[in-house]
C-alpha cells in the first residue's frame, strides 16, 4: 500500500486490550488479524483512539505495534488517553501514537462520520 492511501471519515476507538471477550490471548490475536487487513483495505479510518484498556496496545511489549506504526506512517492519527496511561503506570511505556486528553477523543468522534468500538 501506499503513503498516498486515502483516509475516510471513520474513527475507530480500541477500549479493550484486544477485539472481543474471550481468552485474553485470543483477543490479542484477533486484534493484530484486524489491524494486518485494515492495512490492506483500500481506505484507512482517519483516527483510532486508544483509552481504558485499549492503551496497552500502544505500549512497549505490545504485540501490535508494528501494524499500528504503518498505520500511523500512513496518516491514520493515533489518540491515547493521558489518564487512562496514567492510571495503569504506562505512560512512560508508550511507542506508537500521541498523547492526548479525553477532548482530543471527543473532537474526533465529533469530526467523525462513522465511530466504531471494537
């Protein structure tokens, strides 16, 4: 894919650490399958926003951090809960994305037509 893929309008929050209930392993795995395909879609959401759980996705020792960087060098904007790091001890753990505050999340999901939770 490249740099040039286009974006829409879709926000997509990640509020667990993975996709789904289930075997925590599981979910980890779903989660970087969906992350690989998105990467192939022909459009990419415009923002994923991380809080709650969904922060341990972006930290050191995440298994999906290499699809969430391409993600990010392909423009989508990456959004982390500055409390929600906070509270779990990670902020200084964090390897992909930018910082942000809960009005960062709340702009994009404003600005956004379509907003997913997985």
């Amino acid at each position: 894919m490249a740099a040039s893929q286009p974006l829409d309008s879709t926000v997509l929050l990640f509020t667990r650490h993975g996709l789904g209930h289930g075997d925590p392993e599981l979910q980890l795995k779903l989660a970087g399958t969906y992350l690989q395909l998105l990467l192939e879609a022909e459009t990419l959401p415009s923002v994923i926003c991380f809080y709650t759980e969904g922060v341990r996705l972006v930290v050191e020792g995440s298994p999906v951090l290499e699809p969430l960087r391409a993600l990010e060098a392909r423009g989508v904007r990456l959004v982390v809960c500055s409390t929600c790091l906070g509270f779990y001890g990670l902020t200084d753990a964090v390897r992909v994305g930018i910082v942000g505050g809960m009005p960062d999340i709340i702009e994009a999901q404003r600005r956004g037509e379509k907003v997913i939770t997985l």
